[in-house]
C-alpha cells in the first residue's frame, strides 16, 4: 500500500508525468486545478479514464519536445464504473512505466456540509432530489474510499483557506522558488502623456532634479549613460533607491504569498524619458537579483524629444 502521509514529499527536480486529482467534492480540487495550472500543468478537468492513456501519449501536449510534459487531470469518481475504469487505466500506466501520483484532497464531514451550505451548491450527487447534502458525501465517501487508500498523497483541507491549499501544492511539486510565479512588468511613463491606469503599484520619481534643464542631456532618454549617471548618481536619488528596495523587499513577498500571479509597477516623471526610464530600469534590475520574473519597458519612450540629434545627423549628411 502507498504512503500517503500528508507529508508525502516530491522530489527536488522530479519532473512529475502525471499528477491524477481527486477527493470529496467541496474540498478543494478545482483550486488545486488552478494552481497545477499556474504551476505550468496542462490541466483537464473530468477526463474520461479511458481517454486517460491517449492525453499521456499526445504529441499535441503543450510542452512536449521540453522534455517530459506536466499533466495534471483532475477525476471525479462518482460511480463505481468510473473507478473500475481508472483502476485499469492506472494499471496500464503502471505496465508502460509511466509515473503517476494521485493526490487525494479530504476534508471533514462538517466542514464540508458548511462549504456547500454556504456557496448554496447542489452537491454532485443529489441531482435527483432523493437525499440530502450530508447523505450525498456519506455516498461520496463510500465511493472514493478505495482511491484515497491508493493515493500518494492524502491533504486534507479542513481547517485550510485556499491560499494556504496553494502554498502546500506549490512547496510539493514546484520546481522553481515561489517568487517565479509572480509574472512583474515595470515600465517608465510621462505624466504628461496620461496616468499609468493599470498599474498596481506607481510611484513618482518628479522630486528629483530633471536631467531636461542640462542642454547636454535633454535630448538623451534615461537609457544613455550620461542622464543614468546623473539620475542614480545623485544623492537624493541614492536615498530614494534605499527606501525604495526596502518597500519592495517587504510587500513584494506578500504577493507572492497571495497567489498573484502579475503584477504592475509604473515609474513616473514629467515626460516619461529621463528619470523614469533610469529608475525602471534600476527597479528592474532589483527585482531580477530578487528572483523574480521581470520584463522592463517604456511606454512613452517613443515620443521622446530627440530632436537635436536627428537635426545634427541631418546637418551631418
């Protein structure tokens, strides 16, 4: 008989064929779903078993050609047919030699009446109006009693929230530190050409000296050397970056621990081509040194004033 201790654990770098989600309806397996999916899992919902054996075989698989394909099928085994037909399929895998691991997701008879009773849910098994909700997961129990003896893994979810569910999943079969799930996107942008509207975080960077007043440097952007030197090498600007980092040290974890997956950060000046530009940049680069998954962009950037330097290539030719 399996193992399937609650701290059934996943290898570091076992890259996981198949991962068969099951349990009481109520306790948790569609935010389980959605985390694998989250997790980079091609994810099905209810497949039929015996269709079961072909999704595994699939060249359509996203990801496949990147080594094995994660897969994650969530099965809800309502009928004893149904699990007679797992069963089998299961034992073909087996044959193949194609690993699996069935997570469990249980939860108590309480709590689960109190979940259904408080999202007002029909339970799956009381279609025909012949029992009521606490008699549909004694059925349920019954049924499903052979599949978590047979699980790798039993979780159950009775005294947790859904975060917590997400951060077990992510601890057992995440490969990559936590911090690589949350997706950031930093761009510079001029108040002047409009506000940063979908950004979750903006910060205004207009209190420190413009680089626009220096005839040198107006027509540059804060990806020249000499306007960056001049913004990250001032001393307002080197007191700014301390504070700056440690708020982002802070609350970024906090994301993370949420379940966001992206998040926004707007760096804003007068016309969105010197300062901001530096500072998203730098912003940038932190995160990066963080572990986070960071693109950099500017989105006023193209309407920056360059004019004297396409007048003096023009006087040039």
């Amino acid at each position: 008989m399996p193992d399937n201790s609650e701290n059934t654990s996943v290898e570091t770098g076992n890259r996981v064929d198949l991962v068969i989600i099951t349990g009481m309806s109520g306790a948790g397996r569609t935010e389980a779903m959605h985390t694998f999916e989250d997790l980079g899992y091609y994810c099905i919902d209810n497949l039929p078993p015996s269709l079961l054996l072909s999704l595994v075989g699939s060249r359509d698989i996203p990801g496949q050609g990147e080594g094995k394909p994660h897969l994650a099928v969530v099965c809800d085994a309502r009928n004893r047919d149904y699990f007679t037909q797992l069963r089998s399929v299961l034992a073909s895998l087996r044959e193949q030699g194609i690993e699996y691991r069935i997570m469990f997701l249980d939860s108590s008879d309480e709590v689960l009446l109190a979940r259904y009773k408080a999202s007002r849910r029909r339970h799956p098994l009381c279609t025909d109006n012949k029992m009521t909700i606490a008699q549909g997961i004694d059925k349920e129990r019954t049924l499903l009693n052979e599949l978590k003896e047979m699980a790798n893994l039993t979780i159950d979810t009775t005294g947790l929230k859904p975060i917590e569910l997400r951060e077990k999943i992510y601890a057992l079969f995440s490969e990559k530190p936590p911090q690589d799930g949350l997706g950031v996107v930093v761009y510079s942008f001029g108040f002047k050409h409009g506000m940063a509207e979908d950004a979750d975080i903006v910060i205004d960077v207009r209190f420190l000296p413009n680089p626009y007043y220096d005839p040198e440097m107006r027509y540059q952007t804060g990806l020249d050397e000499m306007v960056s030197d001049f913004v990250m090498g001032r001393p307002e600007t080197k007191s700014f970056m301390e504070h700056w980092e440690a708020l982002l040290s802070c609350i970024m974890p906090g994301y993370v621990a949420e379940g966001k997956q992206q998040l926004a950060i707007g760096v804003g000046c007068t016309g969105g081509q010197h300062r901001s530009v530096a500072l998203a940049e730098a912003t940038g680069a932190f995160l990066k040194s963080q572990g986070y998954r960071v693109h950099v962009s500017h989105r006023d950037l193209s309407l920056a004033d360059t004019k004297r330097k396409e007048d003096s290539h023009v006087a040039s030719v």
